[in-house]
C-alpha cells in the first residue's frame, strides 16, 4: 500500500485510526474457549465488528507467540482473513524485529514474503546494516522505534549526543539516508506527544505510528496538534481499551462503540484541518 492509498483510506473513513490486536487468551470472554481457535475467533469478530471504523490493524506478536505454534497460527489466519475480507486494510506486525544483517534478511523474508503485511516495526538500535534488509521489500512498510510512551524510554532516548540532539533524534536524522517518507515511518508515543514538534521537523512528510492513546491515557488532541501534516501523516493506536471494552457476549459491539468515539473525534479533527470535508 503507497502513501497516496493510506491517506485515501483516511479521507474515505474519516479516520486514522489503528487497532491493535493484542490477543490475551487469559482476557478474552470465556464462552469463546470452547472454539476451535479462541484467538481467532476473537480477532474475527473483532474486525468484522471495527473495520469500517478504522485504516490499520496491528497484532504483537508477543500475545501470539506466548502460545507456541497454535498462536502463531491464530496470528497467520487473522492476517489471511484481513487480507481476503478487508484488502483496503494496512496491516502492521508489531514485532519489534532487528538483529545483524543476514538475520534481519530472514526477518525480512517471514514477514513480507511468507505473511505477506504491509508492515513491520524494527528497532535501529543495531544501525544501518539491520535495518537496510527490509527496505529492499520496497512495497513495504518500515516502522522504526523512535520514541516509545513506556516509562524507561528516557533511559536512553532521550540522552544528550554530542551535537545536542536527543538520542531520538539521531535515530530519525541517520534513517534519512536509509529510506524516505513513502517506506520508512516511526513509532511515537502518544504521551511524548508534546516533542512532536522536534520530530515533525526532521521528517515532516512522514507517517507516524503513535501508540498510547487510550489505557495510556495519551492525548489524541495533543498528537494531532503536533503531530498532523497535509496528508495527516499520523496512524493513532488503540488496543486494550477497544479490544477488551467489553467482556460478554456483546464483546465486539463493545469494541465497535470504543472504537467509533475515536473515529468520531478523528473526523472531527480532519475536518477542522480542512483535510477532509465535511
């Protein structure tokens, strides 16, 4: 999927916004044990009940791999009826890949060629030979860690480098000469949201992946405030708070009524933009 189609999804639906997918066995309602594939059965009707609200899905693959094989086969099956049933979907595994080069190129191979998503997020911290194996899927997505919302980020983002600069923004300077807006994007916490302005004047054209809106209690006015360019450039996460809303039988109108207040605000934000019409 290029940038131009991602921001057409966005006008079109009047959203930016994400779902995550973290599928925790131990929180899903329990009458779905009793189906074959409990995980599956909860993504699928998790996004037959949001797809309509929403531009992006995003599993972790830790809540996959945390069951061995049958996780990982619950997560190719969510991704095989994304793919089948909602193809105007982009599909990001939140896997946080980034090793040596010749390890990253079997990364590389899994996830774009075998699982076939849209995206991956890497982790540059190993540098340029780590990362360049999956920008050479050029049809692909790059995410790369810049900023994260957990509390230990400042541990070493935000450290001062010789020239000044945040660790961060190092990070976001080195991959402008790795890739450029239409294949590299960056994950930015939505409760760092007030250094959006740092970032955005690095890569002002680029797309941003900003968890942390919703059980972290990040700000989605402050993230567009900041964060916004003219092709919105911002895909805000949610996961928990939508997924988990409800635990009954209704669990999926539950996530579809979390997940149609986000949208909802997201209009109106496009909107008063002038990025979409009202």
């Amino acid at each position: 999927m290029t940038k131009e189609e991602l921001f057409e999804n966005i006008r079109r639906k009047k959203s930016f916004l994400c779902i995550g997918l973290d599928t925790d066995v131990r929180k899903i309602p329990q009458f779905l044990l009793s189906e074959d594939d409990p995980i599956f059965a909860f993504n699928k009707r998790i996004i037959d009940a949001t797809a309509h609200l929403c531009v992006a899905y995003k599993p972790n693959l830790a809540f996959y791999e945390s069951m061995g094989s049958f996780g990982i086969l619950a997560f190719e099956k969510t991704i095989e009826y994304l793919r089948q049933q909602y193809p105007d979907q982009f599909i990001i595994a939140d896997a946080k890949r980034g090793d040596i080069g010749n390890t990253s190129d079997m990364y590389a191979r899994s996830f774009f060629e075998h699982l076939k998503v849209d995206a991956l997020t890497v982790a540059p911290y190993m540098g340029s030979d780590s990362v360049l194996p999956f920008l050479k899927y050029t049809h692909h997505w790059v995410i790369l860690l810049a900023l994260t919302s957990n509390e230990g980020a400042e541990d070493f983002q935000l450290t001062k480098t010789e020239d000044g600069d945040a660790l961060f923004e190092l990070v976001l300077k080195k991959s402008l000469a790795w890739g450029g807006s239409d294949q590299l994007m960056y994950v930015i916490g939505a409760t760092k949201a007030s250094m959006l302005e740092r970032v955005r004047a690095i890569v002002p054209d680029s797309f941003l992946l900003v968890p942390g809106v919703g059980s972290q209690n990040g700000s989605l006015e402050e993230v567009a405030l900041h964060g916004l360019n003219n092709q919105c450039g911002l895909l805000v996460n949610a996961s928990r708070s939508i997924i988990y809303a409800d635990n009954t039988e209704a669990f999926a109108s539950g996530a579809a009524a979390e997940a149609e207040k986000l949208r909802h605000q997201m209009a109106d934000i496009l909107i008063k933009n002038k990025l979409v019409e009202a």
